[in-house]
C-alpha cells in the first residue's frame, strides 16, 4: 500500500505518516508499506503518537 492511500485509510494526512517515518514507522524498500508491520508499530507506539496528537 502506498503512504497516501494508507494515510486515507487511517484518516490522517501524509505530513503525519512522514513524522512518523522518522519516528521510525516501517517502510519497506520501495516506498510502500507493509500495513501488518506499520499497525503493529502503531500499536506499539500508541500512546506517543496519541500524546502527539493532543500536542497538537
């Protein structure tokens, strides 16, 4: 899946999924995502994405 098309999925914009790249969200070698490994780094990093979010 590509970075836009998830981020519509999830209802969040792409200058979300590129923090969260740096952040250290998987991508895989070609640019696209593997979504199994990105929600389980989602999970795993739930509340500090929510913290982020709440920051604003």
């Amino acid at each position: 899946m590509t970075r836009l098309q998830y981020a519509a999925h999830i209802g969040v914009s792409n200058p979300t999924l590129t923090r969260w790249v740096k952040r250290g969200m998987p991508v895989r070698d070609d640019g696209r995502l593997d979504v199994e490994a990105v929600e389980s780094w989602r999970k795993a990093n739930e509340s500090r994405l929510l913290a982020e979010r709440v920051k604003g």
